[in-house]
C-alpha cells in the first residue's frame, strides 16, 4: 500500500471546489454561516481593486517620504544652525567707532566733584548717620562713621583734588552706570561676550566658552527654523499652484526657463513667497529673538518658541503689533527681492548671457556663482538691518522684563530702515580713529572723511556666504566635468 492510500482520507479525492480533509463539505452563495473574506481571482484582477491597491501603496510611499524629508530638513537644519547663531550675532552686533559711538539718554549723572554741586548726587548727612543704627537695630552698636579712616576713598592714596573725584559717572534713572563704549571691559555685563571683531568661527569660539552659553547655544532657534522652512517649503507651492490656476497659466512644475513669457508666472512665483513669508514673519521674528537673546536663566526672556510667540503677542500690541509693527516693511522687501533674484538667475544665463548648462557646465556654474554673489551683496544689508529691527521691542506694557542680548547692541533704537542703513555706515565698519595730539586740523579732517562712511558694517557673514557659493560652484563643476567625459 502505498503512502498516499494509507491516509485516512485517500479515497476521497478534492474534487472541483472540494476540500481534501472535508470532503462532502464545497462552499457555496447561499451557505450562511461562512463569509468569504478574501477576494477571488476575478476581483484581484478588476481595475477598481488595482487601482485602490495602487493608492494604499502611494499613500504609504507618500508618508514615508514625506517623513523622511522631514527628519532629513531637520538634520541639515541642526548641520548650519551654528554659523546661523553666529552670523545672526554678527550682524545685530553694535561695532562702533569711538569717535561716533552713541550711548543712551542720561537723565542724572553722578559726580564726586565737590565744586560742581548742581551735577552732584546728594548723600545723606555723616552726623544722621552716626545717630542711627546702619541695620536699623537700635542698641546693636553696629554704626557707619564716614570718617576719614572707614571711608574706602577717602584713603593716603587719593586726596580731594584726584582726578577720581571729579570723574562723572553717568547713570539712567534707576541709578545703574551707563556703559560709555561696548569696548569697555569693567562695565561690560557679565551675560555679554566681546565684540566679535573677526568672523564666524570666533563668534562660535567665544559663545562655546562663555559663561551659560557654550555648545547648547549654537543650536538657538534651531527647532524654530526648523519649523520655518518645512511650512515654507509645504505653503509656497501649494499657493504657487493655486494662482496658477486661478489665472489659467502654466503649470508651476515647469522651469520659468523653458516658458516664452515668463512675466505672469514669475509674478505668480514672487508672490506666493511673499504671501508665505508674511504669514510666517512671526517665526523669523521669534528665531531671531531665540538666537540672539541671552541663555543665562536670569537674563533670559524666552523660554521657547511657543512663551516667546506668547510674551510678544501680550507686550506688544497682540496679533496686529506681531504683523504690522515696524518689521513690515522690511519683511516685504526681503521676502520680494530674494526669490525675485534667486529665480531669474537661470533666466539671465540663458536668455542674456546664452550660456548653456548642456553644453559649457562650467562657464554656467561660474556665471551662475557670479550671479548668486551679486544676490548677497543686495540681499545682505537688508537681512542685517531687518534683523536689527526685529531685535527691538517697542513694548506697550510697562514692568516687564528687559531682553537682555548675548552681544551689545545700539542703545538708541533706529526709527526704520533708511536710520538704520544711514547709523549703520556712519557709526560702525571702520578701524577706531585715535586722535593723538600733535596731528595738524587737516590731518584729522581728511581721517575722518574716510572713516565716518563705511559699508562693512552692513556686510557682516559676507564671508560666509561667499564660501558656500564658492563651494557649490566647484561641486557643480566637478559634477559636470564627470558628465562630459562619460559622453566621451
């Protein structure tokens, strides 16, 4: 007998629908106590299935990508974020000469000249003292004499006619000493670092090592720009598309360079970067504020992005103060000039300068790096003095807390961007003029037609921004290089 016959079940054969193992038992419509769940072959092969099928795994793919870019945007974001902090620093850092320096309104100013009694603070008579007990406990014998032995400048060093005594020392109208140069190490706070006088690897040098910074600090606002560019990168074509569509215009997926008039669709293009970057001010607005804003916890006003959007929103002037403040003019410009210059490039090397990408790689790159470094040196001073002015709090709400910066900034705000660009070159980019005697009128005169007007200040992160360029063109050369001889 063989193998197959010795089974219980051999006799009975799986007929057409039958079963091997339930051999009387054949599956049929009207069998109510079964539901066939899984589909037969007739409806894994319809086209509505298929195509259902198609859609579950596109959406899958989707999520997957779109996570993916999220995590990757993230990871790239976490890359820049310190020369980000550090040119940011840079640019709202106050550097200027010391000759035109501008410190801030003094209301009464403290002096220890005794012949000049109308700038003199008023100290309290010596014999009250000597009546009442310093710690206001009578009968603890613990009093403050001002005599000539127990006052600490009154010593055999210094006489009443030392220039000490007739320093003035200015102070605001809590008492506080006002800081007479952003150089001056004594009266320096201790929550600000030196003036960054080199470029962005020092800035990031000397927030590593200062006190309630260090590594964690050049990762400021890093979530929030995080933020930025995923919504800028989800909106801007979103919105793109729409106008496209709304004005009957070709699709935003094409090129502006392969299109014969490009005018209504480069329209349609610097417009939703406008819109997009209107509506997402307030998270420059608070990155700015995150990076530039002191890390020490008794300095610091913003605990996140969220309390910031929270404080600002509370001090000054709710959601119409956090758009339409003295911010809005320079948000429109930036958010206008920018994408207006960094999408015609491609037009310019084709249409004006008739270089092709396909043919001559490496002239498009080169005149592509060209292009890109002229878009820095119109974009850059723009980026400096709205990032100044984003600084500025014109709160509306008297006692709150101060925002207290990691590097000095202009005591005296500016009133716009025509102040802030005209401050900017008159006060700040040029070396300090030190004024010696002996030096003839015109001497001086000539030093300080060159030195009043200076446009470094205005080009801080220059550098920066000129060796990524650099870097890009050199990796796009290489890049076409290979191609070509793999043509060959």
């Amino acid at each position: 007998m063989s193998a197959d016959q010795g089974h219980p079940f051999a006799g009975f054969s799986a007929g057409k629908g039958g079963n091997g193992i339930r051999p009387y038992y054949s599956p049929g419509l009207n069998n109510g106590n079964y539901t066939s769940v899984v589909p037969d072959a007739q409806s894994m092969t319809s086209p509505y299935y298929a195509n259902e099928y198609d859609d579950l795994i596109d959406s899958k793919a989707a999520a997957r990508e779109l996570i993916n870019f999220t995590v990757l945007k993230y990871l790239t974001t976490a890359i820049s974020s310190p020369f980000e902090v550090s040119k940011t620093l840079l640019q709202v850092q106050y550097m200027p000469r010391q000759d035109v320096e501008v410190t801030p309104i003094v209301q009464t100013s403290t002096t220890i000249d005794s012949d000049n009694e109308g700038d003199e603070q008023q100290y309290p008579d010596d014999s009250d003292e000597d009546e009442d007990d310093y710690y206001n406990e009578s009968g603890s014998g613990r009093r403050r004499r001002y005599s000539a032995g127990s006052d600490p400048l009154n010593t055999g060093t210094l006489d009443i006619e030392d220039p000490l005594f007739k320093k003035k020392l200015p102070v605001d109208s809590n008492g506080y000493i006002v800081r007479s140069s952003v150089f001056d190490e004594s009266t320096r706070p201790p929550h600000q670092i030196k003036p960054i006088e080199g470029g962005v690897w020092q800035g990031i040098g000397r927030l590593m090592k200062q006190p309630h910074e260090g590594w964690r600090s050049l990762f400021k606002g890093q979530y929030t720009n995080w933020l930025y560019e995923i919504s800028h990168l989800f909106l801007q074509p979103t919105l793109e598309g729409t106008l496209n569509d709304m004005f009957d215009l070709y699709d935003d997926t094409i090129p502006l360079v392969h299109l014969d008039h490009v005018g209504p669709n480069l329209a349609t293009l610097v417009a939703s970067n406008l819109i997009v970057g209107f509506i997402l001010s307030p998270l420059e607005l608070i990155r700015t504020r995150m990076q530039v804003q002191s890390a020490s916890p008794l300095q610091r006003k913003y605990k996140g992005p969220f309390h910031a959007l929270k404080t600002i929103i509370q001090e000054e002037g709710g959601i119409r103060g956090l758009y339409l403040s003295h911010n809005l003019l320079p948000t429109i410009l930036f958010h206008t000039i920018t994408p207006l210059l960094q999408n015609t490039t491609p037009l310019i090397i084709d249409r004006v300068l008739r270089i092709s990408a396909n043919e001559s790689p490496f002239l498009y790159s080169f005149a592509e790096l060209g292009l890109n470094t002229l878009e820095v040196i119109i974009t850059l001073p723009l980026d400096t003095i709205r990032k100044r002015l984003q600084c500025q709090i014109r709160t509306r709400t008297p006692g709150n807390k101060r925002f207290e910066t990691v590097v000095a900034t202009r005591p005296v705000p500016y009133t716009g961007i025509a102040n802030a660009a005209y401050c900017i070159i008159k006060e700040e980019g040029g070396k300090p003029s030190n004024r010696k005697k002996g030096k003839s009128s015109s001497a001086l005169q000539r030093q300080s037609i060159l030195t009043d007007w200076s446009l470094r200040g205005l080009y801080h992160g220059f550098n920066m921004q000129c060796t990524s360029n650099i870097v890009l063109f050199f990796l796009h050369a290489i890049n076409g290089i290979e191609d070509d001889y793999e043509e060959f």
